[in-house]
C-alpha cells in the first residue's frame, strides 16, 4: 500500500508542479525548486517510479528527478508556449 500512496503522491506533485510552471509569473522557479527539493520529496522519488505516458508530464517528471534551473526553465517555456497555442 505504500508504494501506491507513494505513486499518487508524486502523481499530485506533477500536478502542483504543472500549476506553479503554469500560473506564478515571478516565483515559479523559487517555488518549484524547493518543491523538489525537500527531503522527504527526493526520498520518494528515488525509492519509487511511477509510469509516465503524457508528454508534458513527462517533462514534469524529468524536473523532479532532476531539479536544477536548466530543467526548470525549459518547463516554463513548454509551457508559456503550449498555452500561448490554445
């Protein structure tokens, strides 16, 4: 059972990383670093995989493994420029 709650507990960080990426003009990048970056978030993302189909949470879920301005960055332009088609 923990490894299922482990699974939908980083399916809903892909959600709040999505929504600070999307929405926070100034502090998106602050904020979705320390997200990903609290310990007890990289203990789970370590110990468990999850399954990742969609493009764009694939993107989401390269910057929680990997949290550095680079990732971060390439994220925030994905999506300026997905919701700038819409």
């Amino acid at each position: 059972m923990q490894t299922r709650a482990d699974q939908e507990f980083l399916l809903l960080l892909l959600l709040a990383l999505k929504n600070e990426a999307r929405g926070n003009k100034e502090g998106y990048r602050r904020n979705i670093l320390e997200i990903c970056r609290k310990d007890e978030v990289r203990q789970v993302v370590k110990r468990v995989n999850i399954k990742v189909d969609e493009k764009s949470n694939k993107l989401l879920y390269l910057v929680l493994r990997h949290p550095n301005h680079l990732t971060v960055s390439l994220l925030r332009a994905a999506m300026i420029v997905y919701y700038r088609r819409r």
